[in-house]
C-alpha cells in the first residue's frame, strides 16, 4: 500500500494537473542577429499575447547557416539576410510561407524594398523585411588623424592600402570574422564583381586580405566587435553599420566614432524575417512577425539598435537623432553604387571558406 499511495495521490490529482498541462504557457523561440531588439518590444509582446518567448542570438550568418543546416533547429523565427542565407533557405524549401492573412501589418511595408528582396523570394512568400543596413568602416577619426595625418578617415582605403594599416596598426585595426558579409566589400574594393565566383578574383581579395593581416589587432565576431568599438580598444573596423553606430553610443572615455559608407559602392543587406519550415509554433511566429510590423513597435527597434526598418509609417515615431542621421538612413544618392550580393555557387562557397581560414590564420 505504501508503494502504492503515491500512484494514487496522482491519480487522484491528474485532473487538477492536466488543464494546467494543457493551458502550458506557449512559446516562442527566436533566433536573430544580437544587438537587433528592442527588449521593450520583447515585454511587450509577452505581456499582450502570453506567449513566452525564447530568445538566442547569432552574429554571423555562417553561425545561423551552421545551426540551420543540421536541421530541426527548435526555432520559429529567424532573420537571415536575403542574399546568400535567406535566398539558399528559399530554395531548400526550408521556409514556410507566410501566411499573410495573419499579418495584416505586411501592408505597412516599403513596396520598392520588398521587390529588392523577390527575386530570391518571388511574390515575398517567405519573408518580410525586418531591418537593413550597409557594410562599412567605423573610425575613431581623431586617433586615425594623430597617427596618419595624411590618411583619409572616410574611405576604405584607411584599412586596406598596407601603408595606412602599418601606421595604425598600434591603434587597433580589426575586421568582422565573416567571409560572406566581408569578401564582397573587399572584392568591389578592388574593382572587381562582388559576386564573382572567379578563382583569380578571389585569389586578389586574398592578397589584399593577407597585406592587411600583420596589421590587424584582432578578427573578432560583429557582436565582440561592437564593444571593441566603444571602449576605444580598436580605432578602425570593417563591420556592419548599425553595429558602429550603436557602438558610437556606447562609447564612454571620450571615444567618439564615425561611420564611413564605401565609396566604391556599399554592401547592402536586408534581414528578412522568416519561419522555418519545421517551426514548433508556428502561429506564435505569425503573431510575432505581425507585432513586429506595428509602425510603432518598429519605431522603438530603429531607435535602439540604429538600423534603418522598411516600414515608412514608423519613420516618423523614430527618435531624431536616429531617424536624421544619413548613416542610419542613407539617402539615394549615397546608395546610387550599392549593391546586393549574390548567392555564390558551391565551388565558390569552398573557395570563400578556405581563403577566410587562411586570413584567419594569417598565411
Ligand atoms: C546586428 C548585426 C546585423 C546586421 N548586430 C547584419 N545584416
């Protein structure tokens, strides 16, 4: 009897139990870019729907790819940028699509930006725009000036001509570890595709990147970079541009930071958001992505993480001194030479990877 009253006890229990069981609190797992939520938004969310969520971070689309790509990752919502992750993400049929009827708040987006993004994604079945943002450099231009004098602040070649990063090697020079957001900056550099899947092209981006190596303090990932930035420990990055700006507003000890747009022609990327097609809550993901579009609920992200959203209705509720600086906001004219990578194809991809290793490991 003894081994049998705790079987009892719960028998008589269950009924209490199971409504508890089945009313469990529903969850959300997200997993975005880090530094790129506002948390009030997060709260927010929680309190209106109840659903709980579940926040991881990445910051490098090869760490998103890596965990997407051994499957089953337990994410409902994840936010890669449409050119190469979203768009090979598409094609796998690893997406579901959206069902649009429950986000009404689709409306509110940017049409022009949206059919950016459609010819990854025809007819913007499988993603909405969440933020984007260009590559680029950010510069402590005072300690820039004191070392080099003669070195231009606001342009690429600060970084990557040899004879400016020799100079101010003992500042700090770093770049952001990731071969897809950096090689295609570094190929326009030199005047050639962005996209080129070419061996020959990617062996110049190579030696380019290896010229520089010496010189560089650190190839830290875009989240480390971030504070890098702010505590003044490096005095010039390539990395993405909300990450300089939010650093610029971080800083303390006197460090202020400039954004400086590639003038041979910016990086653009625009971070989709999306649900994988084996997503364990789906309707949450559905609920979220609506919440999200919310003109005001956008406002606030633009706010915080300083990256430009393609909700123009939210524009207006933007802090000023976000919603007015051309770095956040590029205006057409500093976009007339942008461009959007393409997808490499897989002999380039193992190219790709093995020259980041090499770069890595400076040889
Ligand atoms: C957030 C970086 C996201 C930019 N820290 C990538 N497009």
């Amino acid at each position: 009897m003894r081994r049998l009253l705790p079987l009892l006890f719960a028998l008589l229990l269950s009924p209490l139990l199971s409504p508890c069981v089945a009313g469990a609190q529903p969850v959300l797992n997200v997993y975005n870019w880090s530094d790129y939520i506002d948390p009030q938004a997060l709260r927010r969310f929680q309190q209106e729907t109840g659903i709980r969520v579940r926040y991881d971070v990445y910051d490098s689309l090869e760490a998103l790819e890596a965990k997407l790509s051994a499957g089953r990752s337990g994410y409902d919502i994840v936010v890669p940028s449409s050119e190469p992750t979203f768009a090979r993400l598409v094609r796998a049929g690893a997406l579901r699509p959206l069902d649009a009827a429950r986000i009404p708040n689709l409306r509110h987006l940017d049409a022009g930006l949206m059919q950016r993004v459609a010819g990854v994604d025809p007819g913007n079945r499988h993603g909405a725009i969440y933020l984007w943002g260009t590559v680029g450099l950010g510069v402590r231009q005072d300690r820039v000036r004191a070392l080099a004098p003669d070195a231009p602040v606001d342009s690429l070649d600060l970084l990557l001509k040899p004879e400016n990063a020799r100079r101010l090697a003992r500042c700090g020079l770093a770049v952001m570890d990731s071969a897809t957001d950096v090689l295609p900056t570094v190929l326009r550099w030199l005047g050639r595709d962005p996209n080129s899947n070419e061996a020959e092209d990617l062996r110049a981006a190579e030696q380019a990147l290896l010229a520089l190596r010496p010189h560089l303090r650190a190839i830290p990932a875009s989240g480390a970079l971030i504070d890098m930035l702010a505590t003044g420990e490096i005095c010039a990055a390539l990395t993405y541009s909300g990450d300089v700006i939010q650093a610029g507003a971080r800083a303390r000890n006197g460090v202020v930071l400039h954004y400086a747009l590639p003038a041979a022609g910016a990086h653009l990327s625009f971070d989709m958001l999306a649900i994988p097609a084996d997503a364990p809550n789906p309707d949450a993901a559905h609920a979220f992505i609506d919440f999200l579009l919310r003109p005001e609920v956008m406002a606030g992200i633009t706010s915080t993480v300083r990256y430009p959203n393609a909700v123009p209705a939210s524009r207006a509720l933007v802090v000023p001194a976000v919603r007015d600086d051309p770095n956040v906001y590029p205006t057409e004219a500093m976009l007339a030479d942008a461009f959007i990578p393409g997808t490499p194809t897989a002999a380039a991809e193992r190219l790709r990877n093995r020259l980041w290793s090499r770069f890595k490991a400076g040889r």
